[in-house]
C-alpha cells in the first residue's frame, strides 16, 4: 500500500494539516538544516500531548531544533540542564521563607511552561529523574502540601548522549515507559552538513557594546511566530477526530502482545504502548492530509514506541541479537 503525501501548500485546497506542518518546517528550516523526520515526530507528540526523548551523539542540533519548534507555535518553553548535582527543587520549585511576611511562599521551577527541554538528561540521578514523573504523567506537581496544575499544554522533550556513559544514570523502565516516543538521531547528510557550514560563515557577529561575539544558530532562530497556541489547540482537536478502525486497534493490541510473548524479549511493551501507536498514527494521518489512519502509520512508528519499551533476555543479547532486528521480525508476523 503506497502511502498517501500532503497536498502541496501551494494548493487553495491544501488541507489545514498540510497548512499547520508546512508552516512549522518552514520556520523551523530557516534555522535547522535536514531532521525533516525528527521535525515530524516532534509534531507528533506536540499534537498528541506525549512526552518524546531525543537520543543521539552531541552536536546535530537536538537542542536548536526544539527551540525552534517552540519558536514556530509561540510557547513558552524552558530548558534544563540536567547534571549530576541537579535537585528535584531546582526542577519543581520550592518553599521560601519571606522574612519580610514572616511565612513561606512557592517558588515555581522551570517546569511550569508548555515545553521542557531537559537536555542531557541521563546525567541526573535517578532521583531527580523520578521528579518527572508526577509531572509527566499527572500534569501537575506537588510543592510542599499543595499541588499545582502545570500549564496547558505540558509537554517534556529529553535529550541524551547513548556513546558517552561516564557520569550518566540508565532511565529507569518507568520514565522510559511515560514517552510517547523514542527518536534515534543520526548524523545529517554531507549535503545538509554542507549546507550548515554555509549558514555557519554567513552568521556574522553579535555587537554589545564595544565588543562582539560570533553568532550562533541560536541567535539566528526567527523570533516571528507564525503559529500560535490557539492555532496548536485546533489542531489538537483535529487530530483527535481521525477515524481508527476495528481492524487498525487489533494490530496495535496484536503488535504489543507480540513483545510480551516473545521468547527473546523479557519486559514487553505495556499498555501505554497501544495507546502511544494509535495516539501516534491519528497524528502522524493528520500530517499527511488523512482523516484515518493506514498501516503504514503503525510500521513507521513502531521502532519509536516500543524499542525502549522492550528489553530483550540474556540469552538473546548473548547471540548478538538487537532489539530492532526482533522488533522488525515480530512486524512481519503482523503483515
């Protein structure tokens, strides 16, 4: 089955999808070069509600190019920089004394905004880590006795580094299980990364006062939203009238079952990756001009939903075996 493309923009008859999406690349391809499919999957979970974690070596733009999503829809967003003395308060916030009123008053983290970008986030230990998790889950955090609901929308898009492990903490199975989407980044093309270096001479410097420093890819980011939060909430909407059938639920359900009854895999997928593989393909539909959901949706989405859901048995790892080749066989079964 061939898979159906968005309609060309230009067209007076272009979808609000293909509008929405398009508007968005646009923007964000005036500061980031290529990651057209990673722009596709954090459109994904901004339009879904799911967290994503960005897994890839430093240096190809994870962190340039949520900003510059963000930028494109008018968020407010936040960013932390996880490391190994980082606190659960210098994430949620804290009590403080008021000497001058003589009681305690709240003091709101970082993680009162729409998106979080909290980088590197393996670097912080487990229980900072597990400080998210209310917060991801729940949509709100607790702060002393109360309890304060997080903005709408909430979303939590992580980073982390997979080669470089001195100083960095595993994510436990229940953060992990709470993103939507896992996405492996690679390295771009020689044309894309061409392509940068050109952008990177033209930058120029930035002026203040009798000094000067050269710009980054940061500075260039367009500060011209051309999407708004209104705009992001419509689209939600849509996305969540895209027609699932019968038959696409039973493959989802199927699918996930797979990963628990295989012999090589020990921990299997749980219901929430049901849900995230049928949330993810209404998604990923509405982006591609459909008001319904194909099986390509499900085969393209698979490896980010459920490979770090799964973890494989010993005797599996011990023949050399990888989770995406059991994955990739498990999908054959379902065709």
């Amino acid at each position: 089955m061939s898979l159906q493309t968005s309609p060309d923009p230009s067209d007076a008859s272009a979808t609000p999808s293909s509008e929405f999406g398009t508007r968005v690349r646009a923007h964000v391809a005036r500061t980031v070069v290529g990651q057209e499919e990673v722009v596709e999957r954090v459109l994904i979970a901004l339009l879904t509600g799911g967290h994503l974690l960005l897994e890839g070596v430093p240096g190809i733009a994870k962190t340039l190019l949520v900003s510059s999503v963000a930028s494109a829809i008018d968020l407010d967003h936040g960013r932390i920089q996880f490391t190994i003395d980082l606190l659960p308060s210098d994430i949620l916030g804290s009590e403080i004394l008021d000497p001058t009123q003589n009681e305690f008053r709240i003091h709101q983290g970082p993680i009162f905004t729409n998106l979080l970008l909290a980088d590197e986030i393996n670097r912080a230990s487990p229980k900072v880590q597990s400080a998210l998790l209310e917060a991801m889950q729940e949509r709100h955090v607790t702060i002393g006795e109360k309890t304060f609901s997080l903005p709408t929308p909430f979303l939590v898009i992580a980073t982390q580094n997979p080669v470089e492990q001195a100083g960095t903490f595993e994510l436990p199975e229940a953060q992990l299980d709470r993103f939507m989407l896992r996405h492996r980044l690679s390295y771009p093309k020689q044309e894309d990364e061409l392509e940068v270096l050109h952008r990177v001479i033209g930058l120029g410097l930035k002026k203040e006062g009798d000094g000067a420093v050269p710009m980054t890819s940061f500075d260039a980011i367009a500060k011209d939203s051309p999407l708004h939060k209104s705009d992001l909430t419509a689209a939600m909407a849509a996305v969540q009238e895209v027609h699932v059938s019968e038959v696409f639920l039973r493959h989802c359900v199927e699918l996930v079952n797979l990963t628990r009854n295989s012999p090589e895999i020990e921990l299997g997928g749980s219901p929430r990756a049901s849900i995230a593989l049928v949330q993810a393909s209404r998604a990923r539909a509405w982006l591609h001009g459909r008001d319904y959901v194909v099986p390509e949706d499900l085969f393209v989405l698979a490896e980010d939903v459920l490979l770090h859901r799964m973890r494989l048995t010993y005797e599996a790892l011990a023949q050399g075996r990888t989770d995406e080749e059991v994955l990739q066989e498990l999908l054959t079964r379902l065709a």
